[in-house]
C-alpha cells in the first residue's frame, strides 16, 4: 500500500518528464506600482517568464512619460542546463536581447508554511540587487522556476515580493500540459542587439544622459521642463560591489 501511494503522488511528476510537456502559472504583477499580467512557462530545463503590455505604446504626457513595447513585451528566458538568463526589451528603436547570467541568489529557509488549492507552499528569503524578496514555493510542481529573474528554489515559486513594495507577484492560474511558448524561437533569435547586463545598463544610461541634454537645450524661455528618473527594480549589481 505504500509504494502505491508513492506512485500516485508521483504520477504528476512522471508525465510531466515523459511527455516534455510544459506548464503555464499566470500571475498578477505589481512592478513600481504599474499592474500587468504576466505568464511563466516552464519545463525541467527552461522557462519563459513574460509581462508588460504587448501593445505598441508612444504617449507623452505632461510628465513626459514614454513606453515603448511591442506585440511580445519584456521577457525573462532562463536554462538550467546551460546556467543561462536572458532578459528581452524592445525598445523605440531597437529589440535587445541582455545575457543577464548570474549565480543564483542564496536563499535562506524559514519554517513558515500555508496551504494554497491544495498546494503546499514554504516561505523562502534573499537579497537580490539591492533589495529583499520574499518567495512562496510550492515543491509540488516540478523544476526551480519562477516570475522575474529570481529562482534557484527546490519548487517553483508562486508569489514573489519585495519588503519594500517595489515588487510583489502572486500566481492566479495553473494550467498543465501546454505546449511550448509559440514565441520562444523568435525570443532567442530576433533581435537587433545582444548585450551583457553591464552593457545594457551602460547603453541605457547613456541614451538619457542624451536624451536629458536634449530636453534642457529645448527648454522654453517663459518655462522650465522638469526632468525626473524613475526608480529601477535593480539597485545595486554584482559589478559594483
């Protein structure tokens, strides 16, 4: 009788590595308070965390805001096999693809459990870039995946957030035996620009820097145009310890 049990409990996990399925989590995510949907896929070996709005964006209010996205948005792919992350963004001029690869952060593990639809979940903490994250892990969906760029756990994270606010994510949805993300190929392979995560960083602050020079030289002489930065979810890098 008790290796039958053993063998439900693990059915789940049996047909996921037979039939190389993947599984999709949709999430609600709060990012410096902007409200998207997002989705993760994932299999044993790679997932593909999507979000944003991908609907082409050019707006200019008073507090000159601009967005620019495209019909895919921001992605986050990671590979187990090949210890690599990539970080997708399609900006107004250009699509980038950044190789974001890092040692995962370590985690610390605290008794702290809950049940969630039946799923067993176990809080896990870290710092990651100048921030704290709380995880909420299940180990009974397969893989160390989860939303953004955080994961390394022993289950796949489910709700993810910062101490501060900056960031908080809390799954929805799970939906079993997907197919593979129609737009992973042309996620990994389309693109105008590879960078590393110090380049982009690099590039970016550049092309404010210019783009701020160009917003005071243009400034009317009966006004002034304030110009302001947002804060990043990524505060501190490895580079810059």
């Amino acid at each position: 009788m008790r290796n039958l049990y053993l063998l439900l409990l693990l059915m789940p996990f049996m047909a996921f590595a037979q039939q190389g399925s993947w599984i999709k989590i949709e999430y609600t995510q709060f990012m410096l308070s902007e409200k998207t949907e997002a989705t993760l896929y994932f299999n044993q070996i790679e997932s593909l965390y999507l979000f944003g709005d991908p609907t082409l964006i050019d707006t200019v209010s008073e507090k000159m805001t601009i967005r620019i996205t495209d019909d895919i948005g921001t992605a986050v792919y990671k590979n187990l096999n090949e210890n690599k992350l990539f970080y997708r963004v399609a900006s107004k001029s250009q699509v980038s693809l950044v190789d974001d690869s890092f040692v995962p952060p370590n985690w610390t593990m605290t008794d702290e459990t809950k049940n969630e639809n039946g799923l067993v979940l176990q809080k896990a903490v870290t710092f990651f870039r100048g921030r704290t994250y709380n995880a909420w892990f299940t180990e009974q969906l397969p893989g160390s995946f989860g939303p953004w760029k955080l994961g390394g756990l022993p289950g796949t994270i489910l709700e993810l957030y910062t101490e501060d606010g900056v960031l908080d994510i809390r799954y929805t949805k799970i939906v079993y035996n997907q197919e593979k993300p129609e737009n992973l190929e042309r996620i990994l392979t389309k693109y105008k620009k590879k960078y590393t995560m110090k380049e982009f960083i690099e590039y970016g602050n550049a092309k404010l820097a210019k783009f701020s020079a160009a917003v005071t030289s243009n400034q009317p002489r009966d006004g002034k145009i304030t110009f302001t930065v947002g804060e990043a979810v990524e505060r501190k890098y490895e580079w810059e310890e």
